[in-house]
C-alpha cells in the first residue's frame, strides 16, 4: 500500500463516520422527544453531514481518479463504506441515541484535538473546524446522558441498557491497521492507542455522575474499518443512494 | 386543552453583535439554565444570529395587564411636551 493509497482510506473513514451518523441522526427528524431537541439532533446531523463532505472532498482528491464527494457518497456499495459499526446502528430510544453520541463525541474531542497536529494540512484544517462542533455535541451528550441516568428509574433503567448494549461497539474506534501506521510515521494520523485512556476516564466520570454502572470490558465488535457492516447499513445506503443509483448523474 | 407537558418555558433575548442590545428572540422549554440556553442556541442561532444569549425563565417575567393599558399608556399620548420636538435637531445626528 503506497502512502497515497493510505490517506485516500484515511479520509474515506473519516468521512463515512461522519455521513453514516449523520443519516441516523436525521432520522430523528420529527421524532424528537419535543421541538427543541428535534433541531438540536438535526443540527448535529448538518454539523456530520459538512465534515463528511469535506473529508469526502479530501479523500477524492487524494485518490485523483477525479471522483468528487457525490460519487463517493452515492456511487459506493457497503462493502466499500469503512465506518464504525456503531455508527449504523439505529437509533433505538432516545437514550440509546444520547448514550451513542456521547461515546462518539467524547472520542471525537481527543481524536480532533489530535488531529489538529497532523503535518497533512488539509486534515488538520477539517479537525480544528470540526473540534468547535464537536465540543457541542459532548456536552450535549453529557447533559442529556446525565439527566436521563439521574433522573427516573425509568429513564435511569434506559440509559444503562443502552451503555450495556453499545459497550462493544466502543473497541473498534480505537483499532489501528497497517494505513493508519504508515501515516503515524509521518505524522499524519492520529495514534488512537493513546486516546483510549482519556476517553475511559472521562466516560467512566460521566456515568458516575449519571449513576450508571461501566459495563465489564468483553468481546468488542470489530469489521466496520474493513467494510464488514452489519445488517443494518446497507439499508440506510439504499435510502441514501436511491435516486442517484436509479437516475444516474441526476441534477435539479 | 391538554396541559403542556414540554417541560418549563424560557424567554430567549438573542445579542447581535457586541454591544448591541439583547432583542427577544422567541420562547423554548427547558427543564434547567443549561438546557435552556443549548436549546435557545439550537433554535435561534443556527444561521448565525448572534453572539451572546440571555435565557430568562417565563415566570420571572412581571407583564403589565392588558386591563391596564388605559391607565398606563394613555397619558402619554397627549403630552406633546415630553418628546424634545421643539429643539433644533444637529446635522447629522440620526439615532435620536
């Protein structure tokens, strides 16, 4: 694998995390518990969708086979979607949503304020944009994930179902191949080996204060990062990519 | 009419720029003072409205009874003297 072929994965990742989650979570469009936090979800579903277009952007002109973000979003089958697993997953219940977005978030506050350092200027551009938004939706996470577990024993009883039944989807956002190690070396990618302490320490402390008990550390899922999804993801892709797969090149 | 079971209501005064007055910008629910001003920052800052919020809890607001209005307002309407109509105005100066 050359260094190009690497950051052309590298980008493409970066970009399919963002445009899957995105897609869940505008589903909760008119779905919300109330007005507010409709926006507030769809806000962060455009927040997604701009990083997902960038780094779609990025990764199209690093591969120079002239594919712009469209025909990376629209024109790929599942196996060529390298997303985390966790991503896909539906939405389930609104603390299910919440307890996703704060696993997620909070992993993306330490990647993107690493990020920031890459010697690869465009990344580190997109990083330090995206950390400003991504600081927003932890602390939305947080609040929501805190109130829901300190709250009801209803609401309590859903968080945890949802940190117990996400748990293993949390191991491979810190997985590293052999791209992500030849990019190390030059500075560019981010050693997500280092990351995994902070975040622990961090969900660990906000569970506490959401009285939510860590989940004992087991199997983790694994197969996104290598474009092995599970069922879920292909039917997202065909809602996604209905119309420029049955109107090629269609335009308005 | 089913009682309204969103949570409190909170006003929102959104400031434009720095300096600017803070200008109500409409009403959401919130159950507390974070959520109240994440989502006054959710609903009415998203195209880049302003700078700095105020979140006020609805019930904190004394309003004036519309049963009132004659014996508040009314006066004023015939005291011609109390606008400073009757001075030159300088050259230029507008926001007066």
């Amino acid at each position: 694998m050359t260094q190009q072929q690497a950051l052309y994965n590298y980008a493409l990742r970066l970009g399919d995390n963002s445009l899957i989650l995105s897609a869940r979570l505008s589903e909760w469009c008119s779905n919300a518990p109330f007005l507010e936090e409709d926006l507030a979800l769809t806000n962060m579903a455009l927040d997604l969708i701009g990083r997902a277009q960038a780094m779609l952007k990025y990764a199209g002109e690093v591969e120079g086979k002239g594919r712009t973000e469209d025909d990376l979003a629209y024109r790929r089958g599942e196996r060529d979607y390298y997303n985390h697993l966790i991503m896909e997953l539906p939405n389930g219940d609104f603390a299910y949503t919440m307890v996703r977005q704060l696993f997620v978030s909070t992993y993306e506050l330490f990647f993107f304020e690493e990020l920031q350092k890459s010697t690869d200027a465009t990344l580190a551009a997109i990083a330090a944009k995206t950390l400003k938004e991504v600081k927003y939706h932890h602390l939305h996470a947080k609040d929501w994930v805190i109130r829901l577990g300190d709250g009801t024993a209803e609401s309590n009883a859903r968080v945890q179902k949802a940190v117990n039944a996400l748990w293993m989807y949390t191991g491979e956002m810190f997985e590293m191949d052999h791209a992500d190690t030849m990019l190390l070396k030059e500075g560019i990618a981010v050693n997500t080996d280092n990351l995994k302490l902070g975040w622990i320490q961090m969900v660990t402390q906000i569970l506490a204060l959401a009285n939510i008990d860590l989940p004992a550390d087991g199997y983790m899922q694994t197969g996104g990062r290598k474009g092995i999804h599970t069922e879920y993801l292909g039917h997202i892709l065909s809602e996604m990519q209905y119309l420029q797969r049955a109107y090629p090149d269609a335009t308005w | 009419m089913t009682a309204d079971n969103q949570l409190d209501v909170w006003e929102v005064f959104m400031q434009s720029k720095p300096g600017a007055n803070y200008i109500h910008a409409g009403s959401i629910h919130a159950s507390d003072k974070q959520m109240a001003l994440q989502n006054a920052r959710d609903t009415y800052s998203r195209r880049g409205e302003g700078t700095s919020i105020w979140v006020v809890p609805s019930s904190a607001i004394v309003a004036s009874n519309p049963e009132d209005n004659g014996m508040f307002f009314d006066p004023a309407n015939d005291k011609i003297y109390r606008h400073p109509t009757f001075y030159v105005m300088p050259e230029g100066a507008k926001a007066i």
